[in-house]
C-alpha cells in the first residue's frame, strides 16, 4: 500500500526578533523551493489593507506584544489552503506560543503530515537589539539592509534592483525590540523543548554572517526535505 502523500516538508525556524529568520528563510525559498510563509508579513499585510484582523492586531504589534493565537491561526490557515504551499512551506514566525504549536501538529495531522525540521537560531540577546533597531530593507525587492553592518554599497540604492525606495518597520525601535525579546522568552522559547520532545529540533549557531548561517542551514533542510 503506498503511503499517505505528504508535501516536501513543514520546517520552522525559531529565534528572537533579529535572529535572522526572514533573511534566511527567503534564502531557502530561493534554493530549495519552499514557500516562506512569515505570520509577520501576514499580519502586516492586513493591518495595511485595514481587515478586521489587521485593527485587531495594530496597536498588539506596535507595542511589541503578541498577536491572539485566534487571529494569528486563522491568517496562517489560509495562507496554508493556497496551492503554492504544496512545494513545502518554512514557517518564519509561528508558532509564538505553546497553543499555536498544538493548533499547528493538529492541521498537519489530519493531512497525515507532520513538522520536519524545527530548527532555533541561537544568538546573543543584547546583539538583538542593535540588529533590530539598525536594519530596513529595500521597499522594491525587501533585500534587507542594516545602518552599520550592512550598507548598500552605493549610498541610496538597492545592490539587487538598484530601487532607492527604502522602508523599516515601525515595530523596529530598540524599546519594542526589548518587548518582542522578552515575549519571545516567556512565550516561544518553551517551544525548543516541545520540539526536542518531538525528535525534530535542530540547533544552529546564528551569530555569523548571513552566509555561514545559510551554510549551516543547507545540510539540516536537504535532509529534512527528502
Ligand atoms: P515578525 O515579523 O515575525 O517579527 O512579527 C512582527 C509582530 O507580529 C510580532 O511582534 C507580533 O506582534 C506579531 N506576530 C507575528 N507572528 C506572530 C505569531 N505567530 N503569534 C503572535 N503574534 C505574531
């Protein structure tokens, strides 16, 4: 009998605000093909085109706080119903908290999938809040920039597209960093242990460059997508 069908993979990367999680989640989506599905951008998506989840969440994101699980599963449970998350989906973002985590086995569950990869990008709490506070990214492609660490190399335009657009989030200021690191530590970083207890954590060291991170990264998704 063959067996259930399951999409490529369902990785998660966990870690604190700066950690890196959408910079490297956008380099997996370019090398193996999954779909980048950030609760964030989700959120900020509809708080720009003003839903009702979007009002809902507003004033919660901009004081550094998290979203209500309700909110945040009902925008992840549709972006997941669209076709393209078939290839396999990186979930940059979520979950946040242990009920989300429960919610989240519950959906694969049914399809007969399960979490493939959780993987936590260990880093320096007190280096989070300058990576934070300092980067913006590009508003044309969202190729990511920081104030010293990293310039474009031609003051005013994007290396990738050349657009001279840039914008920051206005949750990234060095005093709502401070609340998104303290809500990461009472409410996402229990989800490390329920992970290990699942047999699919993966630790990796996420203070080096953006490179040696993806270098790090690339064997723990090769095997967790075959
Ligand atoms: P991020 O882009 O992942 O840093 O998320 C920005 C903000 O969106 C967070 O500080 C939270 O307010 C909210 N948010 C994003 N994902 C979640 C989630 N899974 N649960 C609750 N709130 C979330």
């Amino acid at each position: 009998m063959s067996e259930v069908s399951t999409v490529p993979g369902v990785l998660i990367l966990l870690g604190p605000p700066g950690a890196g999680k959408g910079t490297q989640a956008r380099l997996l989506e370019e090398r193996f093909g999954l779909v980048q599905l950030s609760t964030g951008d989700l959120l900020r998506a509809a708080v720009a085109a003003g839903t009702p989840s979007g009002l809902a969440a507003k004033a919660v994101m901009a004081a550094g706080g998290l979203v209500s699980d309700e909110i945040v599963l009902a925008i992840l449970q549709d972006r997941m119903a669209e076709p393209d998350t078939a290839r396999g989906v990186i979930l940059d973002g979520f979950p946040r908290t242990a009920g989300q985590a429960r919610s989240l086995d519950g959906l694969l569950a049914i399809t007969g999938q399960r979490v493939s990869a959780a993987i936590s990008l260990e880093v320096d709490d007190a280096a989070m809040i300058d990576r934070v506070a300092g980067r913006y990214t590009c508003a044309t492609c969202g190729e990511g920039y920081h104030d010293t660490s990293k310039r474009p190399a031609r003051a005013g335009a994007c290396d990738k597209c050349g657009g001279t657009d840039f914008k920051r989030r206005a949750d990234d200021t060095a005093e709502t960093a401070r609340e998104r690191l303290k809500a990461y530590h009472d409410q996402t970083a229990p989800l490390i242990a329920h992970y290990r207890k699942l047999g699919v954590l993966e630790s990796v060291d996420a203070m080096g460059s953006i490179a040696d991170i993806a270098a790090a990264l690339d064997p723990i998704v090769r095997r967790a997508t075959n």
